[in-house]
C-alpha cells in the first residue's frame, strides 16, 4: 500500500513534535509581566497569559505537530490491527534509527532559530522540506525516533510468505516486544512491513 503524499507530509509533521516543544521553550519571554504572573500565582490561571512572544505560531507549531503525530499513531495502530498475510520470518535483526537525519533539524533549532528572525525561518522551512522530500522519496516516512518512545520498533527482517520458501527483506515495525522468528501477521506500507504477532 502506498503512502500518499498528504498521509507522508502528516506523519512527517507529527515525527517533529519534541522540536516544536522545544521551539516553543525557545520563544518564551523570561521578562514579561505575564510570565511573573504566571510564576506568583502558582500556575496558569485564567487571569495568566503565555508569556510568549509569537503565542499563535509557537502553540499552532505545537498544536499542529501533536494533531500530527496522534493522526499518525493511529494509522499504525489501524494497520497492525488490519495486518492479515501471514509471513514466517526467518531472521531478525532489531535496527536502532538512522538519527543523523532525525536529529539535524534539531541542531539547526540551537543554532538562534527564533520567530523574530523570517529569513532563518524560511531558510529552516526550506531545509525541513527538502528532508520530507528525501525521507519520503526513499520510502522512510515511519522511520523516526518518536515512535520509539510509544514502543514502537524497527528491525530488518528476512521472510518468506506461509507455504512458500523464497525469502525477501523488508524493514518493518513492530508495536512492543521482541521480533522473533516464527509466524507473524504482516501489512506492507510502501517498504515498510507493519507486523504483529499471531493470536
């Protein structure tokens, strides 16, 4: 199943959500009345405002990214429940992400990228999509760190479909546990297999 284009740029969005956070971090105003406010009455009350200087883009990266990234984790979740062709996979190999990628734009972030500064902002807009374009172009779209935290993982795996032995290799992901040799239930995502275990 291929992945189309709007799907891609989703779950590319939602791979960045910790950078929004961060980038939000970077735009809070340590000197604004607000922010006292904020810190003297204990909390973020109604009468306390975000003590940011751009509030509508820092939240709405946030917000959009999270939206993103939720979409995404349901996506895979539909398609592990959807996963139905039986493999038998004969050897796997569990695959730490290739982080060089994942992690440049959060490199970039430390380098003075704020809102106030529209040349570096599109010039960081300009590198995000030239990396969608590469990762996406290269089949790679669900290979990113964040699904790591919510247990999902990536192994390189060799397999052959049930009652045949010519073997292929395939990336897949696994929701949780160890990949082990043996029969699974199997759904191909561009050149990703999303895998469960057999019930």
């Amino acid at each position: 199943m291929p992945v189309r284009l709007w799907a891609a740029i989703v779950v590319f969005i939602g791979s960045y959500l910790p950078l929004g956070l961060i980038l939000l971090v970077q735009d809070v105003d340590l000197t604004s009345r607000n922010f006292l406010c904020c810190v003297e009455q204990g909390g973020f009350l109604p009468s306390c405002l975000a003590p940011l200087k751009h509030p509508v883009v820092a939240l709405g990266f946030v917000a959009v990214s999270a939206i993103c990234f939720a979409l995404t984790a349901g996506f895979l979740s539909k398609c592990r429940t959807k996963a139905k062709t039986s493999i038998v996979i004969r050897e796997a190999v569990y695959k730490p992400n290739d982080m060089i990628s994942y992690v440049f734009p959060y490199l970039v972030t430390f380098m003075t990228v704020t809102f106030d500064d529209i040349p570096r902002i599109l010039g960081f807009t300009i590198f995000m999509v030239w990396l969608f374009v590469i990762t996406y172009k290269a089949g790679r779209i669900f290979v990113n760190p964040l699904l790591i935290v919510f247990d999902w993982r990536l192994y390189e795996v060799t397999y052959s479909f049930a009652g045949d032995e010519q073997r292929f290799s395939s990336l897949a992901l696994a929701k949780a546990g160890n990949v082990a040799e043996g029969s699974w239930l199997s759904m191909q995502v561009e050149d990703l297999l999303i895998i469960r275990a057999v019930e």
